[in-house]
C-alpha cells in the first residue's frame, strides 16, 4: 500500500518490510508519551475511538514528538557539511542560543538509547536495498554522533542519539525507492528531492 500503484503488480521487499516492522516497534516502545496521554486522556470520557486516533495524529506531527525524525533531516541539512558541526555543536551548548540538536536525548533513557543502535543498522540496510551508495546525510549524522558521544558536555549530560536520529533518513530513502519505482519519466521537481540529489 505504501509503495505500489493500483495498475502494477508489486512485490514487497523483504528489506523494506523488515524495516517497518522494526521501525513500527521501536517507536511503540515510548512508555506514557503525548500521543499515548492523548488517547487515554480523551478515552476516558467514552469518545468515539476514531477520533481519539485523530487527535493521536495531530498531536503526533510535532517536532518534539512524531516529527522528530523530520526535524533531524532538517537539521542535518541545516548544517550540511561535516566542517560545520563544531559550530553548531557549540550553538547546541550555548543557552542563549536557540538551536538545538535534534535526535539527541531521552526523557527514560540516561545511557545511549537502545533503539538507535538498531535503526543505524537499519539505516545501511535499507540504502542498499533502494540502490543509494553515498547517503552525505548519513554521513553526517554518523560524524556528528561521534563528536558528540566524545564530548564532556553531552556525556555530563546524557545526551545521546535516540530512535527518531536515524529513521528520518530511513524514511526519506523508502520516498526515494517510491518516486524511482515509477514506470514514468522523473519530471525534476521529483528528482530534485531525492537523497544525494540522485536522478531517479
């Protein structure tokens, strides 16, 4: 459903599925959060279960809740090139400074998240499933993971990557495999928005 078109037969990529299926559990396992308050908050007072999971998705696209991986991508694409992070690492420590570094810390989690170590594995997994060699994204987020892992601040602080650092990448490379997939020829609004700028 996520991939195919109704006049093509499709068949489910083994990678790909695996991917969601891990995806989908990864991010279920977030205890008592905004969308889950949401829904049982709102449930108790017998409200119609279809609009309970309405709110849940409203609620869900927020930078600091389900957009959170949207936010990562943004912010990799804000700083860019490797040569950068310092700076911006510095920004994330400054107070008066309004940048943050998305994909980083945990409210449960005081110790490297669990679940970021398995999207990353993910993560290559699925670019060399959809055909993409040189992800600069990826890349990036690798080398800004290092620097902050080594850096006093982040440890004093427990600030390490969390679910949402890498699956943005992971969504955005199963985008690219829909928009490829397609029997037509790319028109190049299309193509401008693959990862690593790639000519479907």
């Amino acid at each position: 459903m996520t991939f195919a078109t109704p006049c093509e037969d499709y068949k489910v990529s083994p990678v790909l599925a695996k991917a969601l299926d891990r995806l989908f559990i990864l991010h279920a396992d977030h205890e008592q959060n905004a969308s889950t308050s949401t829904v049982r908050i709102a449930g108790s007072s017998g409200a119609n279960p279809f609009g309970l999971h309405i709110r849940r998705r409203r609620l869900a696209v927020g930078p600091a809740h389900g957009g959170a991986n949207e936010a990562v991508i943004a912010m990799l694409t804000e700083i860019g090139d490797k040569k950068r992070i310092p700076e911006y690492v510095k920004k994330a420590k400054d107070k008066n400074d309004s940048f943050r570094l998305m994909g980083f810390g945990h409210r449960v989690y005081k110790n490297y998240d669990p679940r970021a170590k398995l999207i990353r594995q993910t993560c290559y997994e699925v670019l060399e499933e959809v055909g993409i060699k040189n992800e600069p994204l990826l890349d990036l987020a690798m080398a800004l993971e290092k620097v902050a892992l080594e850096d006093d601040y982040f440890i004093e602080h427990k600030l390490y990557p969390n679910v949402d650092f890498y699956s943005g990448i992971i969504y955005r490379a199963m985008a690219s495999r829909r928009r490829c997939s397609r029997r037509s020829s790319p028109s190049p609004a299309r193509s401008a928005g693959s990862p690593s700028g790639r000519r479907c």
